[in-house]
C-alpha cells in the first residue's frame, strides 16, 4: 500500500503497450531472447553492472553509471514512463537498452549497454528499442543522443538519422538526433531483426536471467582498439 506521501513522489503514468519477445539469431549461430525486464530483476541487475561504471574504456563508465541511475529510479517510481530491455543468450544476460515516453507522440532513448562483443548485441538492442517506441508505443519521433563516437556511427550514420538540433534531449550534452517513422521503416528491412512468437522453451530459459561474465567482457574490450558493439 502506497502512502500519501509517497504518492505524491511518483510520477504520473501514462499506459505503455507490452512489448513482445523476439528471438534474434547472432552472427555465431547463438539465440538471443530479447523481451522487457521485470522491475523484481533491477537489484540483480544493478549488482552486475555497477563494476563497469570503473571502467574508463569505450565510455562503459558513464553508461553504466547513468544506466544504474536509470534503472534505480524505474525501481523505485522517480522516472516517468520509463521501460527496459534485456537480451539474454541461453539465459546470460547479454546486454540492455532503456528508454522511456516523454509523451504518446515522442520518446527519449537513454542507453545501450552490450555485456558481449561482436556479435553486434548492442545494435540489435539498440533497433529493438527503436522497434518498440515506433510500432508498439506507436510513436511519431524517439530523440536520441550519443555518449560515444561508436554509438554516434552505430546511431546517426547507419539508420542515418536527422538533427533536430532545436531539441535539447534530457541526457544533456549534445541536442537530440531524431528517428521518424519513415526513418525508421525505410532502415528497418536492413537492421532490425528477429523473429515471433519466441518459443516457450526459450522465453523460459530467459528467467531469471543469469550473470553476465564480466571478466571476458574486459578482456575483450582491452584487447580491441575499437568497440563493435
């Protein structure tokens, strides 16, 4: 039972359409689960991420850092309108995306964070995220910033996106890039991929999501001059 103190906290919450697991085949001939984290799923994983907001490589510090806040503040109702989603292979989490509504018509993308390395995780995250605000939420527009000269390739140039430079996104720093509905649907033959319904054997795999090993992970990230996630 909430009080009326607490009450007065929390954000006021718009409906948010469900969005539908999808399996993604990987580059490696893995199956990935993509499918909405459960807020009984944040301290578990808020335990893994924490230790990369140390690592100073590829801006995995600020990510994580922001990402933990994010999800932090999902959990305990200071965010609005806010989701999450994860990637699982054979139940190991293998990265996250979040964002949230800003209103019906608009959303903000907050991050992308891949736990493995090439095999393209954080992209595929990073068009299921998109897929959902534009054909789940039904959005006209996601604001979208960069924190990283990877992600502003991955994000800006492939789809490409259009500047809307008269927008300051929320994240601060640089003005928002846009994704529109045509943008989107024009780049989605090309990078969103997957298929529904997932089977049940493996949406069940998914729960609960198990730990990330973050030592590979590191040892991938030193030994790589360049991030490709």
């Amino acid at each position: 039972m909430v009080d009326e103190l607490e009450a007065m906290l929390r954000p006021p919450a718009l409906e948010m359409a469900p969005y539908p697991p999808k399996a993604i085949v990987l580059a490696s001939g893995e199956v990935m689960v993509v499918r909405p984290a459960l807020v009984d799923e944040v301290d578990t994983i808020l335990h893994w991420i924490q230790p990369l907001t140390w690592l100073h490589r590829d801006f995995y510090d600020i990510v994580a850092a922001r990402l933990f806040a994010e999800l932090l503040g999902w959990k305990v109702h200071r965010v609005r309108d806010e989701y999450c989603l994860v990637g699982a292979i054979d139940g190991v989490l293998a990265g996250i995306v979040n964002g949230r509504m800003f209103d019906r018509a608009h959303g903000i993308s907050y991050h992308t964070l891949a736990l493995r390395r090439g095999l393209r995780i954080g992209a595929h995250l990073f068009a299921s995220k998109m897929e959902h605000h534009i054909e789940y939420l039904g959005q006209d527009e996601v604001w979208i910033v960069a924190e990283s000269p990877i992600g502003h390739r991955r994000w800006m140039i492939e789809y490409p996106l259009d500047p809307k430079f008269e927008i300051q996104h929320e994240l601060g720093g640089a003005s928002s890039w846009v994704l529109t509905r045509e943008t989107y649907f024009r780049a989605k033959p090309r990078l969103v991929s997957g298929s529904r319904p997932v089977s049940d054997e493996l949406l069940r795999a998914s729960y609960p999501i198990r730990e990330p090993d973050l030592r590979t992970m590191l040892v991938q990230v030193e030994d790589t001059l360049e991030a490709r996630i």
